[in-house]
C-alpha cells in the first residue's frame, strides 16, 4: 500500500469511483531521519524497539503502513534479540542487523 494522507476534495472523482489518495513518497525518508536524529541526543533508554516504534508510529500518522518485526539470533550463545520496522515489503529501518535475526512472529496493525 502506498504511502498516503487524506482524500481529493469532496466531488473529485477517480477512476473507480472512490475518493483520490494522494501520495506522499517522502515521507518516509523523513521520518527515518527524525527517528536518528532524535536518537542521538536521548540521553538513555535508546534502542532499536524505541527506534522502531517512534518511526512506525509517525508513519502511521502520516497515513503510512510499516509493521515493527522483533527476532533472535539464531546460533548465538547468549539470546540476541533486534527490533526493525518494515514498510511495503521492505525494511525501512533496522535493516543492516536484520538478516541476522529470525522474526518471532508476524503481526500487521
């Protein structure tokens, strides 16, 4: 699903009849970029899960899908555990440690 906010004026008609959805594609890149920034100067608290669902909850404001994914490593002596936020199939934030993990469960909001 494309990332979205809010419908054409009432009476604007699209090709199937429904109210037009405008696309904003750079919302995302904008979000990420809050996200980081803000990460840096919390003082503590911060983390991959705080990170994840900050930036899933402003997408979601912005009218955008994305699905916070939590995993564990496999074959690590200690439990390792990641968050990372997906978005149309691909992940969005989190992504350089995320093929490390295997998710524990799928659940889309």
């Amino acid at each position: 699903m494309p990332c979205v906010r809010g419908t054409a004026p009432p009476g604007a008609a699209s090709d199937n009849g429904d109210n037009v959805l405008h696309e904003r594609p750079l919302i995302r890149p904008v979000v990420l970029w809050a996200v980081k920034t803000a990460a840096r100067v919390v003082p503590v608290g911060r983390s991959c899960l705080t990170e994840a669902v900050t930036a899933h909850w402003l997408l979601a404001f912005a009218g955008c899908r994305s699905v916070v994914r939590l995993g564990v490593a496999s074959g690590s002596p200690m439990p390792l555990a990641n968050a990372w936020l997906e978005s149309n199939g691909r992940t969005m934030l989190g992504g350089d440690t995320a093929v490390r993990y295997q998710p524990l469960g799928v659940g889309e909001r």
